[in-house]
C-alpha cells in the first residue's frame, strides 16, 4: 500500500489500489480544480511529483495531470496555489463502520447454515422379487431414515424418478425442500449419483433501478460471484408510479413481469458462467424487492397498491416454482419472496431488517433506505415501525436540471473552494461530465451551504460578483462545469428551483424519521443507531448528509452503512430457514404508520425546509461549524 | 310393464322396455332357433303371437320374426317345434343380487358427503383505510372465521385475486382443499358472488378398452350425467403389454398419455354439456385405473411394470392440478388418483374394494374381476390379499379364430338346443354376427359342454354326424353360424384350440382363487361372498361360468355383481374425504401375492384344465347337472 503525502496541507494518505491521485485527493478532502470530472480534458488538476515513481501524463507547462496519476511508490505531491486556495478544504473523511458492528453481525448470524432445500445422497438397495415396492416408496423410505418422516413428492418428480434412479444403480441424491406453509418436507429433485457437494442458491434484489444478484453455495455459504444490471422495466417508466401505469395497458404488466424475469434469467446464467457452475445446480432463488416490485415479477396487478386505501394483493407470497417464472435452475428449484409490509414498504425492507440483525438487539436503532421511496424503520428487539417517505425522484437525480442516474459521466463528488468558489469534481468512469447524480447533488448542495454561496433558506447570494454565480433563465444558479469541460459543451448548472426540489427531498426524509419516532412516543436524540441501507447509503458522504439535514445530527459513531442490505437479507434467507423464519417474524412484528395521516407531519415537513433545518438546536455540529466559519 | 307367457313351455316372462321377444326368450331360457342373431335376416326365429298385440315383421309362411317382435300388450308366444326341441333348455336366470347388499352398502356409506373440495361463500368486509390489509390475508382472514385455520394459497390464485375480489364487492365463495398429505388446506379456487351451489366433480374409470365417466353434483351427491368410450390407447395396442411395447418408441409415451387425456377431456365435455353444466365448476376428478393406465394418463414410464422385479413409480400418486394435465375445469382444480398396490393391482381395484365396502365387513369375500388380467381380492375387516392373473384375452375375445370384443355385431348370449344342436344366437346392436365376444364364448363353451358336444377334457365328439360339427382346416369345430348368415358370408367357428384357449384362462383364474385361499390359509368352500366386479362380470351368466369352471360352485346366493366398482369407487372418492382415506388405508392394508412364485399354483392350474375341474366335487352342482343329464 503506498502513501500520498500531500503538500503544503501535510496531509497523508493511503492509495487504494489503482486509484489516481486525484480520486485520493478528493477522499483526503484536499482540494484540486478538476473541472473535467477526471476525464483527462481540462487540464486543471496539474499537480508536482515531489517525491517517488508515478505513471501518468505531464503536462507540457510542467507537472502532471493528476487525474491520470497513478502511485508507483510512495509519494510527495504538492498541490500548486492555482489548483488550490482553500486551507479549509480538510474535511473529515466519512466513517463508514458496516466493518465492525455489520459484519460480526453477520458473521455470527451465519454460523448455522441450514438452508430451505437440503440435499442428501442416499445408496438405495436397489429393487429385487423379495422387496419390489414402488420407486417412489424405496425413495421415501430412504429419506425417512434420513429425516425421520415422509417427505411429499410432486408428480412432476414422478416423471423422472425411475430413469434417475437407474442411472447409478439407485444411490441418488436428494433435494429436500422445507416449504414454510407445510408440516412435511417436499422432494423437489433427484439427481443420479452423489451430487450434495453441488448446492447453489441466488439471492436477487429487486430494485426499481438495480437488479443485484449472487450465487452462493449452500454447503458453505460462501458467495461465489456477483453481477448486477439495470432493472430493464425502466424503458417502461422510470419509478414505480409510472410502471402501474404502463402496468394498465393492454399486455402491460405482461410485459413488465416477463422483462424482469428474462433479465434475472440472464444475471443467473452469468453467475453461473463466472463460477463455472451449472445452473442445474441451482435449488432456490431468494428474491427481495418492494411491494410493487414484486408484484410486477409475479405478474399480480400493481394498480391497488397506490389507489386509496393502498392494498397489495399479497404480502406474505408462496413459494413458487422457479419453471413456472421462467427462472433456470434444478428441476424442481423453487422461488422464494421476502415478504412485505404495505404498499410501500415492501420486502427489501423486511430483508434489510433481517440483514440488520437490530430487532434482535437493545439499542434503539433508525434503518433508513433512502430514495425516490425512502422507507424509514424504527425499534430494536421490542418493537418495529415503520414508514414510507414519498421523498420524490431527486436523489436519484429526478427533478433536477442536471440531474442524472449514477452512470458513467455523473458528476458523483464536489468540492467547492471556499475562497475561490472553483469545484473539484469526479466523475463516475472518469469520462467528462454530463450531469450530477444523487451523491454529486448532496455533496453540491453541501458545499454550496458550507461556503456560503447559498444560505439557510437555500437562496443563492446575490450580493457576490463570481462568474459561476449568475441569473440563468430559471434563475438564479451555480456553474458547475463550464461548457467547454461538459460532454455536450452545456454549461452544467444548478439552479434555486433545483435547492427547492433537493430541500423538499430532504425534508420528507428528516419529517419522516421525526413523524415515525413520534408515533412510538420517542424523539431523534434518543436514536443510538442509524443504518443507512441501499446502493444510494453507499456513496452517501455523511457529514454531507447531516449538513444539508438529510440526516440527524447524531454522534458519527452512531452510523452504520450497510450497502445492499436487501440483497443481504435475501442471501441470509436462503442461507438459513431460521432467517426464512425472522423475516416472516419482522414483517408480521413490524407497525405500518401512514405518515401523511399524522397531525404532525406537515409542520415537521415545513420545518425541514431549511438547511440543515428551522431549529438549528437539532443539528449542533452544522451550527458549530457554521458559527466557527463565520 | 308386459308379461309374456311361452307355449309349449309355460314359461312366463316380464318384457323389458322395447326387448324383442327373441330376447325376451334368451333371458327366460326359452330356446328359439336364431341364426342372425337378430339381425331379421335368417328368418328362422318364427313364433306366432296367440294372443295380445304386437309390432313386429311377419313371414310370409305365417308367424313373425320373433328377433322384430316388441309387446305392446301382455303376449301369448308359441315357439313352433321347428324353432325349438328341448324342454331343457329352461336355465335358470341368473341372480344378479347387487340390488339387495351393494346398494344397500353404498346408502349406508353415502351419508355424509365431504368432498375433499369444500366450497364457502364470503362477505368480506372491503378494505379501507383503517383496513387495508392485502387481499390475501382478507381472504384468509374471511376463510380462518369458517375453518378455524389460515389455508394456503398458490401464486396462480393470486394473479386473479384482485379482479375476482372486487368483482362483486368482496362477496366471493372460495374453493378449499384438503390436500391429502398436507395439514392445511389450500385455496383452489375464488369466484365472485355465491356460487357454491355450482359445485361439481367427475369420477372417471380408466379402463385398458373403456374410459366410463360421470358427472357428480358435490352437493347432492347425484350423478347428474354418465358416459363412456373406447380408450384411443386401443389403437396403439390391444392389452396393457402391446401398450408398455409401444410406450418405448420414440415419443411413444407421450403420445399414449396424450390419447387418453385428450378422450377424458371429451368425456368431461360431453358430460357436462348433457348436464346443461359448465366445465368451470368442476374442482375435483377422481381417477381410478390398474396401475399400467395410471402411469400411462401421468405419462410415467411404465416398463418396469412389466419386467422383473416389477416395480411401479409409484402406488400412491399425488394430486395433479387438472390444467397440467389439460383437463377442464375450474381453475385450480384438481385430479386424485386411486392408489394402486402393486403393478398388476391397480388403482381400479383398490377403488372396487372401497366401494364394495366388504373390507369392513365380517363375511369372508372373494372380489373378482375378470379380463385379461384379472385381479382376486380376498378378505374382510381383519385382512386383505390380492392377486392378479394372467389369463389372458380370451375373455375379451383374444385368441379365439372368430373372438371379438363386445362390440356390435358380437355373439353375446348362445344356446344351443340339446337335441337338435342348433344354436340361438344374440348378437349385440342386433346386426348380423360378425363373431363371438367373451360372453358368448362362455355361454357357448358351457352349452357345448351341457349339450355333450364337448367331453370334459375339451375335445369335440368324434363320433356324431352333425353338420354343425366337423373336422376344419385347425381341427375340429363346430360351426355357431353358417355363412349365409354371417356378416362376413365365412362360417363362425368355435375350434378345439379356441376350447383350450379358454380353458387356459378360466383355469388361471380359478387357480388363481384356490392359490391366494390357500396362501392365507383358506380354501374356496369357507368364502361367504363372491363379487363379481368389472364391465365383464356384469354380462356374465353366472350358471355358465360356473358350468365350465370359471367361478367357484358357491350357493347362488353368495353372489353379486357389482358393476363398475372402479368407477363407483372413484365417485365415492370424489364425494367423501373419509372414502379417499379409505381407499389409501385399503392399499395399505392388501397384501399383495405373486401368484406364479407360490409353489402350488402349478398343480392347481393344470388341474383346472378341465371342464370344469379335474375334480368334480369342487363342482357338486355341476356334477348333479351333469349326472342328471346323464
Ligand atoms: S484534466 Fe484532470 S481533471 Fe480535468
Ligand atoms: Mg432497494
Ligand atoms: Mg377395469
């Protein structure tokens, strides 16, 4: 691992793998102009070699680019003053603590495998004049020792059965499936010869954006690849209101359902291609998505989750045989859903919850999920309630001018110097930038507040004579990246309608956890845990969050970030029928509040409307920082 | 109803609606020389009517054709000497005592009528805001009020629930399941408003020749409609061995299970279209077949069948939604099977048993059914013990020169004078005979025998000069039907290896009989009651065939005939959750004996190649006959 010492902040830091200076850099919060996003176009971000091999391109006035620098040894590099002005830019890294308290979590969760299908390899005597009874009968029998009762066996199995057990001289072996509704286990499969050692599952999250999904192995619970895709319902509707919609036209949610299906199909078969397994060793798909989601991958009609009174078709959904959805894997293989909550706080949530582990535990735990449909989850091992936040498309870059999905060319970091008012951005891909994504936005809006170009009501400064300050023809707004540095030569801009959408976003979030925690008589302070969940939680910088009030000003240690814990929950599922099991538990446990019922709401909603918020007392770490900037 | 009193005989007679006098005469005993078996075309069948009125083809010599004859008011019939020479030829009728005990048995057991499909009407409360539970759990919750329990749901149910649920305002009547081997009952079906009084089911019998179906009205427990039809199997091969044979071709198996599925579901139509009914409200198909058409309708692989040590796929099969099987229906509904014991004891049986009933009952009952692969059961409340013999297909006509089924045009009752040695022949559909069925075989064997035209050992006289009994191409024979009244214009002949044919068979059964007896320590003399099951048993004389030694020598009274127990099981079935128990607690408890592997089935076989026995006294009514006759 080499070193960058940075001057003249003397601050150092360890280069991650492949990682360019910049891009370390921007984590070790030192500010350099870098307009083109890392794109190798602008070249603004000249840094001097001071000290060690690097590789990359010099410029011709002198020094190198720093976004192409990659470290060969450990470093010295000096900033020069036209790539810097701002001593202040030392912002503390974000703590990103999933690897303590999330990961022993898990680990200790995952100590008992015990997966819904099991498999056993059996010797069967095979049949003579003396004992001639029925395959089915020999199997069953066999499987009794095993199990100590009679397994059910499906017709489908019947097909099959005297060819596979003939195969190999009757020693076969088989696929056990615990259904969660039956008293008695079912055979979902037999396989000529000893096959135990092959035992797959895949664990899908279902994202309205992102389908993710893992092969793991049953014996030993490891994950053995991982791939993820868009969700192809998009060219149908970028959130899930327009997907009902489409839903409703002729052919409509045929369409939806068979597009995700087919695209999970091909995610499987690619895991399996990665691995170097068949997907005829695949027993059990553990599926998590929200309600809608998961409608839409069952073909049930979506229409009455978000018409008056909100009712799903089914939150609890029955196992279902993965041929039957089109899905590879064993014959036999069967499908399982996390199951839901409400209408909007569907089965991500309840996997998510489970991957938590927190309603096993004391502390008095926040789970937030943060997006178009932000979903907000309260209590510890005493009590779960939970929430939907209509938060709007604007942390998915919806509703904002510049405004994009995290794809290649979104502008996913910023920083503003304080003094010169200049950005240093990264792009996703390190293309040139078209756009700003969520955490782009967030961080803007951040450094847009903390170095007072935009004040408490989110109004941009007009008293300021900056040539990125300017009165556009929506108003008043911020340029981001001059057109000359952009992908389609637009000046990329950030505009007080897009502060308005981004306040109202964050607000419906910070309303919601108020409105929830309320609803069980606690208040915010009293919160000794926040689990950010989801891609979005991810790429979240925290104090950037706090700063602009996305999230409660709460000691940093407080906060945990979890990544995808749906498709987290969805592994632990198929992992273990004891998890199977708490995910049924947590979504029966867990109380539904319809925040918009709430007296209360509103007001907490138009106090949110404020940067970090209307009472400054709730976030004092910002008004500590504000104060001491002033 | 009409009486018809025959001169010389004083024999009177009821005529059944729209019977000939000619079959009147059969039925009564009375002799009456019939060449054309009815067809009006020999013109021997002459009577004169002494008094009352009748329709029917007068002859130009005076007199009428008694094969035209219908009564329209009571009859006085003279059978000229021509037509007639033997005033032995008064037979008894034959007892056919289901009446009395069978039907009695099925009242009794009929009682309570709990099909395994339940329908239940429900108001369900619509949802609102302070209710807005999913529509799954509505209806569970509707469903848990009724059965004291939450039932299971399918995902099929689930794409319709909306739709159904608000079709009528939440009014809906739900079909529930209880699914043999699972704790819980299952949804099958929703419909919207009250259509519990639609609620149907067809027992169906799945015969190697006929496929017999009804239409039964799971309320009531009427059979709202009947019919039957070759099974199309037929074209593919004759018995259940050419069929295995035939199964092993390339896609030979799935187009035999295709055949007869394809023939039910025409069946089923036509059932419910006599019934003025919807195929949309039949939930539940009771199937009962041996255990070759069993595996054929599922499509398993049923060579092991057949080859030692052979093994069926199974003896009890699970449930099968009828649409995967293609069968209509309502959705969801459902199709059983009646359990088989081993490969030639098939579901057909087990079903007679149950609907026999006599396994429950004290008397020692031996349950017959004879064809081509007979099945003996023997037992009462404290055992039951099975067998099947191989007879082979002469009673169904196979390997006699001139055997056919019963089909028209089939001899199927003979007499033949004892003097004269002419024949009076039926022929079924009253066409001129194309050849003889397996009830006339017999018929035939037992008057050639009684007539003296055969000894004891099969062999035709050689010394008598008749025309009707000659040396042919294949022996000797006797000739049942001269050309000129054939259909064919050859002579029907009954050869002496068609004698031994038949003899071959008859003995295997009642080997088979004295052999399972013996094997739980019994012997035929301590049987209490006979039941004659299966289409075959319900045409048999059973004088006849206990003359050439195919039934044992019981008193006339221990005998009954059943009909088609298989189908009367499986309708039982289909009413009764307590029958379908007891038809897998009936499987269970029948031990099944491999005849061939009894040490003593050997001697018992040859020594039944006589007519009717080697030993006379196990016939003493016969040998009375006999030596009466003498
Ligand atoms: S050239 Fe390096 S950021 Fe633009
Ligand atoms: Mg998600
Ligand atoms: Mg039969």
């Amino acid at each position: 691992m080499t070193k960058i010492r940075f001057l003249p902040f003397e601050v150092t830091v360890e280069a991650r793998e492949g990682e360019t200076v910049l891009h370390a850099a921007m984590r070790a919060g030192v500010h350099i102009n870098a307009s083109c996003g890392g794109a190798g176009v602008c070249n603004k971000c000249r840094v001097f070699v001071e000290e060690g091999q690097v590789i990359g391109e010099s410029l011709p006035e002198g020094g190198y680019k720093a976004c192409t620098l990659i470290p060969e040894t450990d470093l010295v590099i000096r900033v020069p003053v036209e790539s810097h002005l701002d001593r202040r830019a030392l912002l503390r890294a974000p703590k990103r603590l999933a690897s303590s308290w999330i990961e022993a979590a898990e680990r200790a969760r995952a100590v008992d495998i015990e997966p819904a299908v099991r498999k056993f390899f059996l010797e069967l005597p095979p049949p003579d004049l003396s004992d001639n009874i029925p395959d089915l009968r020999r199997l069953k029998r066999g499987l009794k020792e095993i199990l100590g009762q009679e397994p059910e066996a499906e017709w489908s199995l019947l097909k099959r059965l005297p060819y596979v057990l003939r195969e190999k001289d009757f020693k076969v072996t088989a696929s056990l499936y615990d259904h969660p509704e039956r008293r008695i286990p079912v055979i979902l499969n037999i396989e000529a010869g000893d096959t135990a050692q092959n035992h797959l599952a895949v664990a899908v999250d279902i994202g309205t954006t992102t389908l993710c999904a893992e092969l793991i192995d049953l014996n030993s619970g490891q994950i053995l690849a991982e791939t993820s895709d868009y969700n192809p319902q998009i060219s149908y509707g970028e959130d899930v209101i327009s997907r009902i919609e489409f839903a409703r036209r002729e052919k409509g949610l045929e369409i939806l359902s068979q597009k995700v299906r087919e695209r999970i199909s091909g995610l499987i078969e690619e895991l399996c291609h990665k691995a170097g397994v068949e997907t005829s060793k695949i027993s059990l798909v553990s599926l998590a998505g929200n309600s809608v989601m998961t409608h839409l991958f069952l073909g049930l009609e979506p229409r009455f989750l978000r018409e008056d009174p909100y009712v799903p078709v089914a939150a609890f959904y029955p196992p279902v045989p993965a041929a039957e959805l089109g899905l590879p894997g064993a014959s036999g293989a069967v499908v399982e859903f996390a199951p839901c909550v409400a209408s909007y706080v569907g089965g991500d949530i309840v996997a998510g919850v489970v991957a938590a582990g927190f309603f096993e535990e004391d502390p008095l735990t926040l789970f937030i999920d943060i997006g178009t449909n932000g979903e907000i989850v309260v209590g510890n091992k005493d009590f779960l309630a939970c929430a939907a936040c209509s938060a709007g498309p604007a942390f998915e870059g919806g509703g904002i001018k510049y405004g994009m999905r995290a794809t290649v060319g979104a502008i996913e970091a910023v920083h503003i110097d304080y003094e010169t008012f200049e950005p240093m951005i990264l792009t996703i891909g390190g293309k040139k930038p078209k756009g700003i994504c969520g955490s782009g936005i967030i961080a803007l809006m951040a450094n847009l507040f903390l170095s007072g170009l935009v004040d408490r009501s989110g109004k941009y400064r007009r008293d300021l004579d900056h040539p990125r300050l300017r009165e556009g023809r929506d108003g008043w707004e911020y340029v981001l990246v001059w057109g000359e540095d952009s992908a389609s030569g637009e000046d990329i801009v950030f505009t007080e309608a897009d502060i308005d959408n981004l306040m109202r976003a964050k607000g419906a979030m910070f309303a919601g956890y108020q409105t929830l925690l309320e609803s069980v008589g606690l208040s915010v302070e009293m919160v000794e845990r926040v689990i950010l969940a989801g891609n979005f939680g991810s790429y979240l910088d925290l104090e950037q969050a706090i700063t602009i009030g996305l999230l409660p000003d709460l000691p940093r240690d407080r906060f945990y970030f979890i990544g995808n814990s749906s498709l987290r929950g969805a592994r632990l599922s198929a992992l273990s029928i004891k998890a199977r099991e708490k995910m049924v538990a947590v979504a029966r446990m867990m109380t539904h509040f319809e925040l918009s019922a709430h007296p209360g709401y509103m007001d907490y909603y138009m106090s949110a409307l404020f940067l970090p918020h209307t009472n400054l007392d709730l976030f004092p770490s910002v008004k500590e920082r504000l104060e001491g900037g002033k």
